[in-house]
C-alpha cells in the first residue's frame, strides 16, 4: 500500500512538472521590490510571488479585451426611444 501510494505521489509530481514549466509569469508592477537579488515581483495565475517573468506584458494587459470600447449615451428614463414619457399626448 505504502509503495503504491508513494508510485501514485511520483506519477501526479511527473505530469504537474510540464504544465508547471510552461506557466506565463507575468511582471507585476510594484513600487518596491523585496524579492533577493536577480529576481522580481511576478503574477501567476493571480498569485503575486518573487521569480524571472517570460512574457513581455502584464496580467492585466493580457486580460484586457483588443476591441474599442462603445461610447453609450446615457439613459434618460423613459422607455421610448423618442423620449416621450406619456406625460403628454401624442397628438398635441
């Protein structure tokens, strides 16, 4: 039972370490660094921790959607889209 469990233990190590290798560690910008010497703040996964990142932009950037934003006008309360709030009749 003991060698099973310590096969099964190897196994899961053995397929966690590729996806592990291939993890995008983004740069974080942070006004200090209290990580030693050689190594930066990086976000991964969402998680902020000390290491060397392998992309070029930050997380956030990377989330952030490539088309434009719409400018919307603001509603002004009624449910017409001429305005009219039945506060007056529509034929004078």
């Amino acid at each position: 039972m003991k060698t099973l469990m310590i096969t099964a233990g190897l196994g899961l190590f053995a397929m966690a370490a590729p996806a592990a290798a291939d993890a995008k560690l983004f740069p974080y910008p942070a006004s200090a660094n209290y990580c030693p010497q050689g190594l930066q703040p990086v976000q991964m996964g969402g998680v902020i921790c000390c290491g060397v990142p392998n992309q070029s932009v930050t997380y956030s950037q990377y989330q952030a959607h490539p088309t434009r934003r719409v400018y919307r006008a603001p509603y002004d309360g009624s449910k017409s889209p001429q305005g009219w709030d039945g506060s007056k009749s529509p034929q004078g």
